[in-house]
C-alpha cells in the first residue's frame, strides 16, 4: 500500500534541507560582501590617500636631486590578497555583472599599484642613478651639475616623474572606482 506521510515527510525534509542550504549560502555571501566593502572603505581608500602623498614625495625628490630625509611608507595593509581567499563565482554571484567588472578592475589596479609603491619606484631610480652617475662626495659641485646636465639623466629623472604621475592618476581611478562600487 502507499505510503502518503511518508512520501510528505520526505518532501517536508527536502524543502527544509534547501531551505537551510540556501540560508547558510546567504549568510556566507554577505559576510564576504561586508569584509570586502570594510577592506576599500576602511583600508584600501585610507591607503590610496597615502600613496599619493608619497608618489608625490618622490617626485619632489627626484625633482630636487635631493634624498628624502626619512623612507617612503610600505603600505603593508595595500594589497589584493584578501580577493584571493574566495572564489571568483561568489563574488558574481553577490554583485552580478556590473561590480562584478568594477570589482575585476579594482581589483587589477591594486596588484598594479601593489607592484610599484612609491619606495620600490625610489628605489628603482636611485640604482639606476647610482649604476650610471654616482659621483664621489669629494669631486664636488661641478660633477653634479655635469650629471644634472647630462640627458640621459634627465631622461631618467622624466621617466620616474612621469612613472609616479601615471601612478597617481591610477590611484585617483581607484578611488573613483571604489566609491561607485561602494
């Protein structure tokens, strides 16, 4: 004979079983959701003002052929890292196609910025300097001033501004980007 409480038991168990795995998923979703928007909002936005401040120091230094009296920032907090903990179909399945490609550009522009902060640009540019032009303390002001004349050193100095000012303009897209995506 048929058995009509068992078959709705089993119907009533399945329901209550998706039902709970769809919750679980939601709950999940929106943990991520929020730990991503606290990264840009609370870190990455914060950093992105210190990266400025610092690519234009650079600038400044390169400019002034002067040594900046303390080192550029690390921005340790400044990084992609926490986009890697999760798989990329959760977050289409939080934002869908639109922040979804804003997240992917975000995301793109972080690892760039990441792989070329204002200490690792200063750093490129004064072992190029010291590689081709460095001048003993003891040969004086002349000597400076004929590597301040030199063009290929000033090709070098325009190469480095132009790095940073291509960084800063980045920065500002990142920004611009994280508060539309916000």
């Amino acid at each position: 004979m048929f058995n009509w409480t068992t078959i709705v038991a089993f119907i009533l168990g399945l329901i209550g079983s998706l039902f709970i795995q769809w919750w679980t998923d939601k709950k999940r979703l929106r943990r991520i959701k929020g730990a991503l928007k606290l990264h840009l909002q609370e870190i990455i936005l914060k950093e992105c003002h210190t990266l400025r401040l610092e690519f234009s120091r650079v600038i400044g230094t390169v400019e002034s052929l002067t040594t900046p009296p303390m080192g550029f920032k690390s921005c340790k907090t400044f990084d992609a890292e926490i986009y890697k903990t999760n798989n990329p179909s959760d977050y289409y399945q939080i934002y869908r196609y639109d922040k979804f490609a804003k997240l992917v550009s975000i995301y793109a522009i972080i690892t760039f910025l990441k792989d070329n902060l204002p200490s690792k640009v200063y750093s490129n540019y004064k072992e190029e300097f010291n590689r081709n032009y460095y001048i003993p303390v003891n040969e004086g002001r002349s000597a400076n001033q004929m590597v301040q004349q030199s063009p290929v050193f000033n090709m070098l100095r325009s190469e480095t501004i132009a790095l940073c000012n291509s960084l800063i303009l980045e920065i500002d897209t990142l920004t611009k980007l994280i508060k539309e995506f916000i």
